[in-house]
C-alpha cells in the first residue's frame, strides 16, 4: 500500500468510493435522538478519513480518540509513538498491546508472502524519493547498503521485547496502519452499538450492514491511469459488498520520472528497487482491513503470477486485479470473486 504523509494519496490510490446517502452530517455536541444515518469527516495519519453511520448519536470524538491511539502507537510522524521509540532504540521492552498486535499480524504476513510484505523496507523507500526524506541517486553499492538493514526476520520479538540485529532498522507500518486504522474505527462503532456503517481511512474501507438506501455498499475502484495530479478519474468497476474490509495498492497515482524512465512507489524489499511488472493495480477483499491494506501492497510487489497464487492459497480472501497484456491493454482478473 501506501505514505502517511502524502494527504490523500491512498484515497487517490483506491478510487471513488460511493456513499448512496440520504441522511445528515453529525455535529459536535449532538445529543442522543432519532436513528438516522450520520457523517464524521477530517484529517488523519497525513490524510482523510470519512465515516458514515447509523446512529442515534454523534460519534464523532469516539472515532477521533480510536485514530488517535492508532497514531500513538503507530506513526512513525509522532515522535512519542511507540513505533517511533523502537526506531530510536537497539532494542527495547514494549507494554503497547496495539503496537505489538499489529507487529506480530505483520511478521505473520511477511512469512505468508515471502518478505514480499516487509515493515524493515522504509530506508529503501527513502532512498527512493518516496519516504519522508528528500530523494538522492540510488547507486549500486547504496542498494547493497540498504540490503544490510532490510529484512523482516532481521528484527525479533519475545515476550514484548523488540531486539534488531541491526540498530539502523527501521520499521514503517504505513502499509497495514491506515487499513487497521479503519478496523479500530469499526470496532468502536460496533462497541457503541452501530451496526450499518462505512468507513473509510486513505482509501482504507471497511463497511458493515447497510447503506441509507437498504443495499450493500458500493465501492468505485479506479481505472490505473498514470496521473500523479488525480485529476483523471474513471471508474473500473463497482463493487457492492457488505461485512467486509476493502484496500487497494497501485502505482498510477504515485510516482516520478526522472532522466525519461518512471520510478514506482512500490519497492520490492527483495531487491531494494521499484517494481516492474504487468500488474497495475490491486483490490483486496479480507475479513479485516489490516489484512487488506497489507495484502494489497505485498501483490503489487508479487506481481500478477504471484498474486493470483497468493488467492488461490487464501480462500477467506478476494482480489480484483488490474494488469497490462501483452498487447498493452488493460483487463482485469478476479480472484475468489
């Protein structure tokens, strides 16, 4: 998937998302009334977040307080962020229940994948021009040294404590937060009864129920049309889907060109390099968005072949892949769908 930092880039990534509403945006001190479908909208984690929901009640500062222990944990922008303090670390003893759920979800799918998922990757995204720092030439011998501290199984966890073999790792979790993000987000409207609901963190979906009109709900996923601008928008296909989490990786919308040849935001951990391959885009369906949002960007650094193994291992999971033949034309391939 995916830069906390960029606003709005994986909301870009992952299309339109349609929300066919009727209803009202809450307010800030609404008080408990009739059930009608409400609306809570802003920034997050360096880009937007939308919700809309069933309810008697504005839940608004309970879907802020969710995000914001996500940052807490997670955001490598916070520097009190537990993600942050083990960056800074050799090595240390960590209390965070959320930080290490999502660490051990994420090694779990770097060892489904291959490494193809990998939260070491963050210095060669750097290097790339893609991270939080300004880009520089990536010669062959930096790619070498980049190799020395990539690697999931370089960085271990017992009982809490986090230990690297290497103190310059650096872990990125911005491949699978926004999408866990979103299921934090849905867990807290369920604990407060809510049970027809879509939210949406970066492109990140997770919906349940019904939407205002009584359907499923319906996601737009873009065609990947090369537009670092975002301001060619033409819609793949629709998906009408309900209890289920949705996140999308491509490198359409992120990317440069430098001395004539395309640079992808996509980096193989592997190689330390851009991806180059057929596959265009990826639309993961999973039971909980972290899976999604991770899933998504370890296809898109699998490639087409890879991929459509990947589903064919996984039952529980759908994929609606973009990809270029051989004749350059672009089709698309469901997987478990």
């Amino acid at each position: 998937m995916k830069k906390w930092h960029y606003p709005f880039l994986a909301f870009l990534i992952i299309g339109s998302y349609f929300i066919l509403t009727e209803g009202r945006s809450g307010k800030d001190g609404d008080k408990p009334g009739k059930t009608e479908y409400l609306h809570s909208s802003g920034a997050v984690f360096g880009t937007s977040y939308n919700a809309t929901y069933l309810s008697d009640r504005d839940l608004s500062h309970e879907i802020r307080q969710a995000m914001d222990s996500v940052d807490m944990a997670l955001s490598m922008f916070n520097s009190g962020s537990t993600i942050s303090k083990v960056n800074g670390s050799d090595g240390m003893q960590v209390t965070d229940d959320m930080f290490l759920g999502i660490f051990r979800r994420a090694m779990e799918i770097s060892r489904l994948t291959g490494g193809a998922f990998d939260i070491t990757v963050a210095p060669a995204v750097n290097a790339w021009g893609f991270g939080f720092k300004n880009s520089v030439p990536v010669a062959p011998n930096t790619i070498d040294s980049l190799k020395e501290i990539i690697g999931y199984w370089k960085i271990h966890e017992d009982n809490g404590f986090i230990s690297k073999d290497d103190s310059r790792i650096m872990l990125d979790c911005s491949a699978i937060a926004k999408g866990y993000g979103s299921d934090m987000v849905a867990r807290t409207l369920e604990a407060n009864g809510v049970n027809d609901y879509m939210i949406e963190i970066g492109g990140e979906i997770v919906v349940a129920g019904k939407n205002p009109r009584g359907e499923e709900w319906s996601i737009g996923v873009n065609k990947p049309i090369d537009d670092t601008l975002s301001v060619r928008t033409e819609l793949d296909t629709i998906l009408h889907v309900t209890d289920i989490a949705m996140a999308t990786s491509g490198n359409y919308r992120n990317f440069y060109v430098k001395d004539g040849k395309k640079y992808a935001h996509t980096i193989d951990p592997a190689t330390c390099q851009p991806v180059s391959h057929s596959l265009l885009s990826a639309t993961v369906l999973a039971p909980d968005c972290a899976t999604a949002d991770a899933l998504a960007t370890s296809m898109m650094v699998m490639g087409l072949d890879s991929a459509v193994s990947l589903c064919r291992r996984l039952p529980e999971i759908k994929a609606y892949l973009i990809y270029q033949d051989s004749l350059g034309e672009m089709k698309a391939y469901k997987a478990n769908m």
